[in-house]
C-alpha cells in the first residue's frame, strides 16, 4: 500500500498532473470551507486555495516550471517571479490591465511592455480584493441594488468577483458578467492607446 | 521588486476600492428605476 502511494507520488510529481490534482483539490477544499462558512466573503474559495497551494509549494519545494505547466500557477508561480523583479517601468505597465480577466490581462501586458507573470498576479489580487472587499464598501456606501453591485464588482474584480456575484444573486452574477466583458474589450483598446502617450 | 512591493500594494487597494466606489456612485447617479431587494455579494 505504502509502496503504491510512493509511485503515484512519483508518478505525478514527475508530470504536469501534479498542479493540476494539487489545484482541483485545493479549490474544493476551500470551497467546502466557504459553503460552511455561509458564503461568507472573508472565505473567498480562490484565497483559500492560493493559501493551500502556496503552503503545499513551500512544503514540497515545487519548482514553478512544474506547477506552472498544470494548471492555475499562474497564480503562486507569478508571485515567485514577480518577487523578483525590479522593473519600475515594466511594473507600471503590468499593473495597467489588472482589473480584467487575466488571458487578457496577460496579453495587453506582453503588447504594452509589461511583465504578463506579474499582471497575472496582479490580476488575481485584485479579484480577490474585490470580491472579499465589495461587500463591504457597497454595504457603508448603502448600495443595495443587485446591478449596481454587480456590475462594479465585474469592472474591478473580473472573473473572481463575477463568480462571487453569481453565487450570492443571480441578477447581481448577470451584470458583473456583463461588465467583466465590457471592461476587458474595454481596457484591451485603451491601455495599449494610453501607454503610447505615456 | 522589493523596493516596490508598498507601491504595488498601495495601488491595488486604492486602484480596487476607487473602482468599486465611482462604478457604484455613477451607476447610483444615472439609475432611474428603484432598486430591489434581496441577498447581494
């Protein structure tokens, strides 16, 4: 039996499987948290999964390569890259395209000059920021109604924030989708525009 | 990137809260219709 783990353990830490199994089940061992938590934004599923997988990369001395060719390393590998570099300019740009989703985030910072492993980062932490803040700024500024909410959480948080909407309110969920869009389309005609003046 | 991680952090914060704040208000400032209720995020 024990030998029988220590080949799948090798089998899958030699190959791309091994990011791939470590996110999925990280994810839903942080979604199960969130679930129990009540949906409480402060467990946002996406944190606790960058928390478990950062703990199982420092614990197992994953190479980034490795975690990258997975699956969502963009996520941790980028912030080991992203440590560093030291780049003023480039870093500018890299956070330009942050608040929309990141392949194109990603691509807009490759075009502008930016470093697209640190806007992937960047891009992450702002969903996150979003969807565990959002609450809480529409809540002290009174906001209630569901579009409104919605749609400035798909504008400042993308993907995350969006998938937040949609588990707590449909309507919410449908206009931060709306504008998740809108603002990628968005921000890929005006970055590359803007930084051409800068 | 060591010199840079305030910057970086700072922008993040104040670059998020700034987004959510003026979407919301201007959004609030150009609705007609009133608003419903129900569990939001």
């Amino acid at each position: 039996m024990t030998q029988d783990i220590t080949q799948i353990w090798v089998y899958l830490s030699a190959s791309p499987l091994l990011g791939l199994t470590v996110t999925l089940l990280a994810y839903q061992a942080a979604f199960v948290l969130y679930r129990r938590s009540g949906n409480n934004p402060l467990v946002n599923p996406v944190l606790i999964a960058v928390f478990i997988l950062v703990l199982f990369l420092t614990l197992t001395v994953t190479s980034y390569e490795t975690y990258f060719a997975g699956s969502l390393t963009a996520i941790v590998s980028a912030v080991l890259v992203a440590r560093m570099l030291d780049a003023s300019t480039s870093t500018q740009f890299s956070l330009a395209p942050k608040s929309v989703t990141t392949p194109i985030a990603m691509g807009i910072a490759e075009r502008i000059g930016g470093i697209p492993s640190l806007t992937a980062v960047l891009v992450i932490i702002t969903g996150i920021l979003g969807a565990v803040g959002a609450r809480f700024v529409f809540d002290a500024m009174k906001v209630r109604d569901p579009a409104i909410r919605g749609f400035a959480i798909g504008i400042a948080s993308h993907g995350i924030g969006t998938a937040r909407a949609l588990q707590v309110n449909e309507q919410s969920g449908a206009f931060a989708a709306l504008a998740m869009g809108m603002n990628g389309a968005l921000t890929a005609l005006l970055v590359p525009w803007l930084v051409a003046g800068f | 990137m060591s010199d840079e991680w305030l910057p970086l952090l700072v922008s993040l914060l104040v670059s998020t809260l700034a987004t959510l704040v003026v979407t919301a208000l201007v959004m609030k400032l150009c609705q007609c219709s009133p608003a419903t209720t129900g569990e939001t995020p």
